[in-house]
C-alpha cells in the first residue's frame, strides 16, 4: 500500500514538472520565434527564414511610422507614469500607516481598473470622453492611462511601505523633527528603489496598451502598439517582428532593472 502511494506521489511530481516544463516552454516559444524572424531577410515573413540579416531593423530605424509612433508612446508613457506615481505615492502611504476597514476598502478600491475588464474600462471612459471632448487628445490618453496604471503603482509603493517600520518616523519626530520632515527625510528617502520600481511598472503599463487607445485615440493619437495592432490586422508588415523584438528585449531590461531596484528593501 505505502509503495503504491509512493509510486502515485512519484508520478504525480513528474505529471507537474512536465506540465511546469510545458507551460514555460509555450510562454517563451512565441518570443523566440518573433526574434528569429527578426533577422530574416525575407519580404514575407515565414518560418524558418532562408536568408538572414538585418533589413529589418534598417526598416524599422528609417520608417517614419514606426518612429513617430513610438516618440508618441514614450511622451505618454512618461507622463502616465509621473502622474500615477503622484497620486499613488500619498494614497500607498495613507493605506499603509492604518490598519482600519476604510484603509482596507480604499486599497481593494485602487485595484479597481486591474479587476475590470479593459474592454468595459475602455467602452465607459470612451462615453466620457464623448461628453468632455477628450476623444484623440493626448491629455486624455495620458489620464486614463494613469488610472490604468494606478494598481501596480500602489502594489509596489505598499510592499515596500509595510516593511518600514513606523517607529523611524516616530523616533525622528521625538527629536525634533515634523511630521513632514520625518516623512520626507527617512520614509522618502528608504522608499527611493520603490518609486523608481513603480514607474517602470506603470511606464510599461501604458506603453504596451493598445486597447486603451483603439478606443480613445482617435485619429489624433497613435501609439506603437496602435500602430502594431493596426499594421498586423490590415496588412502583415514584416518588420514588424523587428520591432516587437526590440519591444521585448526593452521591457526585459526594465522589468530586470524595477526587480533590481526593489531588492535593497527586501
């Protein structure tokens, strides 16, 4: 009986290892396919490639579309996350120091725009916008991708926030220092890693929607992954796997760089 129970055990690691081993095997095929056809030589893209090189990226790096799009995602990015980083640093601070039901609501209230789905998120803001006239504006965009990326923001301010002691801002403030001074001084100043975490989290939030932007873009804002979307549905552009290659490799250095930021706290 004991031996028949070991074997299941056995087999039931093995049945989950080779599961683990499948399911990671099917996140990274696709991203491994993208970038060797990144170097393909060909004018239509198809797998495995004939000839190699790097036309692709000489596309990409000379074609006006893909440039200007992409200027066009990092000044909205940049701005989306400068503002979630603003609202969210007080809020984070305000859920962390209480330990109350209201503290508790108005932290599973921030993960709001994480728990709805994009689409419903995208169809109510489109219907406010109509009313604001904030349809194809920059502004507009910039907005919503704040709120959009408002929960990762105060995930990642609160983690490190709960692991601060609140004695250190007391014992400043029992020498003299003010509140804010206390809080600007020590709390600021540890949660330095966390900040710069949490705007490389909200930068790649809104640099990778295209949702968002299908929705509230208009014809007067286009975004690279707009463009993307875009240039996959009507015509199947080959240097498109250049680019979503390069896209990739840059979120991976930044997600690296946020989890390297946030290791002194931990």
């Amino acid at each position: 009986m004991r031996r028949a129970a070991f074997a299941f055990s056995e087999a039931a690691i093995v049945f989950v290892r080779f599961l683990q081993a499948l399911t990671v095997a099917a996140s990274l095929l696709p991203a491994v396919l993208v970038l060797v056809l990144s170097f393909s030589d060909e004018s239509i893209l198809y797998f495995p490639p004939q000839n190699w090189g790097l036309s692709l990226y000489r596309m990409v790096l000379s074609s006006p579309l893909w440039l200007s799009t992409l200027g066009v995602s990092f000044k909205v990015a940049l701005c989306a996350a400068a503002l979630a980083l603003t609202i969210a640093s007080p809020a984070a601070y305000a859920i962390a120091r209480r330990d109350d039901l209201l503290s508790r609501c108005c932290e599973y209230l921030s993960l709001g725009p994480m728990i709805i789905p994009l689409t419903s998120y995208s169809v109510g803001l489109y219907f406010v916008f109509v009313k604001l006239q904030l349809i194809g504006s920059m502004f507009g965009l910039v907005l919503a991708h704040a709120v959009l990326a408002l929960p990762v923001t105060i995930i990642a301010l609160l983690t490190m926030l709960r692991r601060i002691p609140k004695d250190y801002e007391l014992i400043a403030m029992s020498l003299g220092a003010t509140r804010p001074r206390a809080i600007a001084g020590i709390t600021a100043r540890l949660l330095l890693p966390a900040f710069g975490a949490a705007f490389i989290f909200a930068f790649l939030t809104s640099f990778d929607d295209a949702v968002l932007v299908s929705f509230l873009g208009g014809t007067g804002v286009t975004t690279l992954s707009k463009a993307i979307f875009d240039s996959m549905q009507f015509s199947l552009d080959p240097s498109i796997a250049a680019i979503s290659a390069i896209l990739m490799t840059a979120t991976a250095l930044l997600v690296t760089a946020a989890s390297l930021l946030r290791r002194p706290l931990q």
